[in-house]
C-alpha cells in the first residue's frame, strides 16, 4: 500500500452503531466503491461495530484502521477527538468509552421535555426508533424524527430551530475531558486526531490553546481534508498541522446518503508536505 498523501484513505464515518443510518458492512462496501484504499468506522464513543467493520473492510479488499470518535468539552465546547489504530480490547479505553455513553439517555430524555413544552409529545420515542444502540440516542435521532413527523423538512432546519444553544431542545452535555480522550486512545496504542477544526466556534487564542494542550497530552494528527471543511479551511489546518509538528488526516465524516454532502472516496487528497496519518500507523493497518 502506497502510504504518502494520494493514498484515498477515509478515515471518518459512522454506522448504525452510534448516529450513521447504514450497517458496517455497506459502509464497506460503499466505501469500496468509491474507490476507498484506507478505511476506519469512526462511530461515536462507540466500539461495538469494530470486528464488523473490520472484516467487511478484509472481504472488500481494502486495508482497515480501528476507530471511534470521543466527544470532549473544551472552552465549553464540544469537540470531537478521533481515535485511530488502537487496540479495541484495551481495558481503559473500553471503560471510558463507556462511562462518556453513560451521560446520553439522561440527556435524551431532557431533550425530550424540553420539546414537550414546545407542543412537540414523544419525542423520545420517535428518536428511539432511529437509533440501532440505545445507549447512543443523540441530537441526530431527534433531527430525524422531527423530520419524519414534518415538523422540519430536513435534519438542517431541525438543529437550526430547536437543538442549538438557546432553542427548546436543546440540553448541554459535559463529556470527557481532553487529557482523557488523548490519553485512553494512546494507551490502546492509537493515534489521537483532532477531527474537523473549522467546524468549532473557537476564538484564534481558544484554538491555538485547544492545539497546544492537545500536543502537550499526546496528540498526534488533526483532520485536514475533511467533509466539512472548505479548500482554505483545508490549507488553514495544513499550516496549523506544520506548525504544531501534528500529522494529518483525511476523513468524509459520511452519515447517511440522505444527509451527508461529501460521499465516501470523494474527498480532495492531502495537500502536500505533511506526513499522513497512516505513516504512523502502518504496523497497525489491518
């Protein structure tokens, strides 16, 4: 496998098993189809589809990556930090994982009530029909149930009008921190990621400290290229990954074919000069 920047690598995606509308095994193979080399199913604080995926990966001939993507509350904000080529049987990322899920029923069923009031009923319900693991219901579930009973006409207006900071639905969460994201991925063997930077509502001082504090805890790669970020965002965090020695990363962040802008296998290759994320990780590519 050719490991330098115009590898089709997609790093970032999500299964039933956290918020994505498809199985493992069609991601796979729509992966495959889009002419995906490097694949790794980044479900959120969630593992459960990895022994899935990564045979799905074998049977289409593609090299496989385990991943997960663990929400984090920085400046108080939510930021995601994927994991990449760790060992899904480690014992301290499994339980922390766990105990970052822990937080999300509860939530869920605050969300609910705060619908309620808005004349919105069942709200929990309807979301948990979208959901394939309970224990992940989140503001995507609810999105696509509001949608299903036309309250909104697409997930977009959803989040716009009732799941943001300040609307009815919506309810704060405090995740893991920073230090324990970075520090259960690395001592599982992984390779901790920033995923999609320009997506944070961050001041330059509050990102450039979210950068520094993520290096000092052992991070190693922020996301580059990746479905959310524009052509200069994309050269913005290429300087940003130089400048703070950090590899890069390349991930669709695809969902769903309903809902997601940027298919897997079509995003723009690395820019050059930086060194990949998969050159980190090549004894850990399955």
């Amino acid at each position: 496998m050719n490991a330098h920047n115009i590898l089709n690598a997609d790093l970032h995606c999500h299964s039933v098993v956290s918020d994505g509308t498809l199985t493992p095994e069609a991601l796979a193979e729509r992966a495959s189809r889009g002419g995906v080399e490097l694949w790794a199913l980044t479900d959120h604080d969630e593992i459960g589809g990895q022994k899935r995926a990564a045979a799905a990966a074998s049977s289409q001939g593609m090299g496989y990556l385990t991943g997960t993507e663990i929400s984090v509350t920085f400046a108080g904000e939510t930021v995601h930090i994927v994991g990449l080529g760790f060992d899904p049987d480690n014992e301290s990322l499994r339980l922390g994982l766990q105990a970052t899920r822990g937080g999300r029923s509860q939530r869920a069923q605050e969300m609910a009530d705060g619908l309620a009031k808005v004349g919105i009923s069942g709200a929990y319900e309807g979301a948990l029909k979208f959901v394939g693991n309970p224990d992940l219901v989140s503001r995507t579930h609810f999105a696509r149930f509001l949608v299903e009973v036309g309250v909104c006409k697409d997930t977009n207006e959803v989040f716009r009008k009732y799941l943001t900071e300040g609307k009815p639905g919506f309810v704060p969460h405090r995740w893991a921190t920073l230090k324990n994201a970075v520090g259960w991925i690395t001592e599982a063997g992984g390779v901790a990621v920033i995923a999609h930077p320009a997506r944070y509502k961050f001041t330059p001082n509050e990102e450039y400290a979210l950068f520094t504090e993520f290096k000092l805890h052992g991070g190693r790669a922020v996301e580059v290229v990746t479905g959310s970020h524009s052509a200069q965002e994309a050269l913005k965090y290429a300087d940003m990954a130089k400048e703070f020695s950090l590899a890069a990363s390349r991930g669709s962040d695809f969902h769903s074919p309903d809902e997601s802008h940027t298919d897997l296998g079509t995003l723009p290759y690395l820019p050059g000069g930086l060194i990949p994320v998969w050159e980190l990780l090549q004894e850990r590519i399955q």
